[in-house]
C-alpha cells in the first residue's frame, strides 16, 4: 500500500504550492536555528530544516516544465475561438498524451472514450466554452459510466466551475481539465491566434 499524504497536511500543502515557497521555509528555519541555539546544537537544528528542502526540490521538478501563466492565458484565448470541429482534435491530441488508447464516443455524456489496461473513462468535453461548469454536465457524464463501463472519466472546461460540481467531481472520480492542462498538454499542436 503506498503511502498518501494527508490532503491538508503542511507538506501536501506546500508541494501544491510554489516551490520557492519550501526553500525560503527552510532558509528560515536554519537561520533561526543558527541565532537562537547554543553552538553545540546549531548544526543538528539547521538540519531541521531538510525536510522542507526535499519538499521545495520535489515541487520544483514537478513544477518545471508547468506552463506559465501567460502560456495558460494564451491557450485559453485561442481555444475560446474555435469551434467544436477545431477543438475536438486538439481535445483528443490533449487526450492521447496520456498514452492511452483515445476514441470517439458514441453515447450520450460525453464525446471520447479512453482505453486503458484497467479499463475506460469517458470524457466531456463540449462545454469546454462554458463561463461558468455546473453540475448537470457532470450528471451526464456520471450517467454514461455504467452504459460505458467506465470506472472514472475527465470534464473539459476553461471557465469557472462552480462548488457543487467541484465536489460532485472529487466523489465521482472525474478529474477537471482546465486551461493549465490543456496548455500543458497542447504545447506545440495550437493554431496560431
């Protein structure tokens, strides 16, 4: 059984977060350590802070090849104009650099199927316009798992998605998409604005 960190935890939280942020913790740490104890414990206490350095280079990798925000923001501009004929192949090239196997869908809720060795997932990408991504899209997909057999599925969308449907997505295993993902996923396959 691999080990989880707790989603709320000090650690979760700071390798969701910048990675700049682990590093100046434990700059902190080590200098406080090196003030404030007795000489013979200076070096033990700025060894304290290793913990957070692992954690500041484990962001930093993980954040490394993220797109920047003007990426994210370009991508989202660019995608917002196209219309689905445009988009769905540059939906299912975002799709295949997961590796799997990517088809076309042919039920209600959702537009692709994914294939893969433990199973399929669906994914919903038409609304991927929307200003504003409620819960009834999400019924859909959600709806299509048992006609499809899928045990999870993706929503595409680059607007705002709204609280409830947030939470209906986390107990549902559908992951949201958004513009840093596409614009992740896309680097190199967009149109030009």
């Amino acid at each position: 059984m691999a080990f989880k960190l707790p989603k709320n935890s000090l650690f979760a939280i700071l390798l969701r977060s910048s990675w700049w942020i682990s590093f100046a913790i434990a700059g902190a740490l080590s200098l406080i350590a090196m003030a404030l104890l007795p000489e013979a414990y200076r070096a033990v206490g700025a060894l304290s802070s290793f913990p957070f350095v692992v954690i500041g280079v484990i962001a930093l990798r993980r954040q490394w090849s993220l797109p920047g925000s003007q990426e994210v923001a370009r991508t989202a501009e660019i995608l917002s104009t196209l219309n689905w004929q445009s988009f769905a192949p540059l939906a299912q090239a975002s799709l295949e650099e997961t590796g799997r196997v990517v088809r076309t869908y042919q039920g209600a809720g959702a537009e692709f199927v994914i294939h893969d060795n433990g199973g399929c997932r669906l994914v919903s990408a038409r609304r991927w316009k929307s200003a504003r991504l409620g819960v009834e899209p999400l019924r859909e997909l959600i709806g299509a798992f048992d006609t499809a057999g899928a045990r999870g599925g993706i929503i595409i969308c680059l607007g705002d998605i709204t609280e409830p449907a947030r939470k209906l997505a986390q107990s549902s295993a559908v992951d949201i998409w958004g513009a840093a993902e596409l614009a992740a996923r896309l680097r190199g396959k967009l149109p030009p604005p």
